[in-house]
C-alpha cells in the first residue's frame, strides 16, 4: 500500500472509530486525507470497499501478532477459544470500527465478493493452525478440516452480528463459538 492510499485507509478508520459506518464520508475521507476526491475514487469505489482495506490492516496486525505468538493451549478446543478470544478482542476494542466493518462484510456488494472471500480464507487457515496446535505443518487441510474452519467462522461471523446489533456482548461472542466448537469436535455418541 502506497503512502497516499495508507493515508486514505487510515483516514477512514479514524472516521468509522469516532462515529462508525455513517461517519465514513468518501468526500470528507478525501478532505482530512489531503487527497482528491477522484484520487480516493481510483483507490475505492465504495465506503464499503475501504472498509475492507482498513480490515485487511487490522488482519495483517493480528496476524503478525499471531506469528509471534500463536493461539495458547493444550487442547483444539483451547486453542480455538484463544484464537477467537484474540480475534474478537482485535476487533471489538474499536467498536465503532468493528461495527462499520461488519457492515461492510455483510454488504453484499458483487465487487467486493472477492475481497469479502479473502477474508474468509486467511482466517480459515488461521482457524486450522490453530486446530492443530504446535504439530502445524504445510499440509493442506483436510476436508474435514476446511468445513470446521468455515463452520466455525461463520458461527463466529454471526454472533460478531449480534454483538454489533446491541444482542449480546463480546465474551459472548467468544461462548457461542466455543461451544460450537466443542459439538463439533466431541466424538458422535449414539
């Protein structure tokens, strides 16, 4: 990312962090940035699609934080809670931000599907580090272990939803998906 478009992401984030989703303003983004409108324009097309910039920051953040210090515990299920324990946190420590990126997530908009879909993916890989722990290698994930990763990152997703809806609050974001996770990881009993 060039400096005048890390401007314009960083100018965004702080707008959404004061005043989220409704406060991200493409003319005022362009005004505090120092850049012109059409400069912004051939960067972004849509609020949305800056909002997703600012995510893949904070992704890049996260992770980076998770190459020195990956998810602790001893079991999956530990593992998985303290992923998504840092994740959520990530996030929700700017809830005025994380509610207008998740809004941008959920926009729907066709052109930022790809984007949306990278998303997932980094993060479902991050999911299946964290499955398998210290014994992490290159391998592929399995089937089994893609639909888990994509499982619990939806279930993840949707309750993010509920915490930026006012339904619940951000330790319950973490319960839901532990919970998720342990049904998913406990052996079938019949």
């Amino acid at each position: 990312m060039d400096e005048r478009t890390r401007r314009i992401v960083d100018t965004a984030t702080a707008l959404a962090e004061k005043g989220g989703f409704e406060a991200v303003r493409l003319r005022e983004v362009a005004a505090q940035a120092g850049v012109a409108l059409g400069t912004l324009y051939r960067r972004f097309r849509s609020k949305e699609d800056l909002l997703l910039a600012a995510l893949e920051l904070a992704m890049r953040e996260h992770e980076r934080a998770l190459l020195t210090s990956p998810p602790a515990g001893a079991t999956p299920l530990e593992r998985i809670g303290s992923f998504f324990a840092g994740l959520t946190a990530t996030l929700c420590r700017r809830p005025n931000l994380a509610r207008a990126l998740v809004r941008a997530i959920a926009s729907g908009a066709p052109e930022l599907t790809l984007r949306v879909a990278a998303f997932h993916s980094r993060t479902e890989g991050w999911i299946t580090r964290s499955l398998r722990g210290a014994e992490t290698d290159a391998a592929p994930p399995s089937e089994r272990e893609r639909r888990l990763a994509s499982s619990l990152l939806l279930v993840w997703f949707a309750s993010l939803t509920g915490w930026a809806s006012g339904v619940h609050d951000e330790a319950r974001i973490v319960e839901q998906t532990c919970v998720a996770a342990a049904l998913m990881l406990e052996p079938v009993v019949e």
